[in-house]
C-alpha cells in the first residue's frame, strides 16, 4: 500500500497542476471567418449606423442586454443608444477605429479594443475603447461597451 501512495501522489499533483485555474483566461485562435465579421461589424457596420443615423443597422449589431460605459462615467443601454443616435449627428470629417486587440474565447465571447480616430478640420480627437460580443444564434451581438480616454491630438 505505501508503495502505491506515493505515485498516486505524483499523479494527482501532476492533474491538478495542468487544470485551467478559473481566474485565468485562454483564448482560442480565431477562425478566419469570424475574424472578418468581427472586423467588419467594428470597424465599418458599427461606424456607419452612427454616421448614417441608422437604428436598423445599430440595433441588429447590439444585443438587447447592452450596456455601456461612457468617457464620462454614465450608462446607457440599448434603448438609449438608440435614441441618442435618432438624434445625434455625427458631425466630423472622418472616423476610423483601429482595433489594436480581438480575441474569442472559447464560450464564443469576442473582445474588441482598440482606438478611435476622430478628424475635424485639422484636429485629432482618439478615445480608447472596449467591446464584448457574444455570438448567439449564429450571429456576432454586442452587449458591453466601455469608452474613455478621450483627447485632441495636435
């Protein structure tokens, strides 16, 4: 009996020390697909809904549990966004969103940060952001969204 409790000893520390620890996060390689539609859904769908003022397009991009911290502190949801875009117009010469990370998990969760490029005139305006997607039903829906930093560049 001795003789077998000291390489079940071995065996059980060499299981334990190989699990996931649930604080730490592995991300998977992103398929080529989702990375496009990941990609365009940042970089060009979710712009566009803003400058155009499209509801439509905004709406099928957030899910309908959004939420979102903006550069001042304060929440919206959905509902709001969406109002704030029926009446907010983009009033800049040109935008564009340098994602600087993209990860999906292995739950199907994406996160997408990065850097929004702001242009007026001959001023630069970034703020840094963060999203979390969630792919239900087959499709890429946004439910978090975090933004701060926000500076004119000279």
């Amino acid at each position: 009996m001795k003789n077998l409790i000291l390489p079940l000893f071995i065996i059980m520390l060499s299981v334990s020390c190989n699990q996931q620890k649930p604080d730490m996060v592995q991300t998977s390689i992103i398929n080529d697909e989702d990375q496009k539609i990941l990609r365009n859904l940042k970089e060009i769908q979710w712009p566009k809904a803003y400058r155009e003022q499209d509801t439509l397009l905004l709406d099928s991009i957030l899910g309908d549990d959004f939420q979102m911290v903006d550069a001042s502190g304060e929440w919206s949801n959905k509902t709001k966004e969406l109002e704030w875009i029926k009446e907010n117009a983009m009033e800049n010469d040109s935008f564009f969103y340098e994602i600087k990370r993209l990860d999906v998990l292995p739950n199907g969760t994406a996160l997408i940060c990065g850097t929004g490029h702001i242009f007026n005139d001959s001023t630069e305006t970034i703020y840094q952001s963060s999203n979390i997607l969630v792919k239900r039903n087959g499709a890429w829906k946004a439910v978090a969204s975090h933004v701060s930093g926000i500076k004119n560049l000279d």
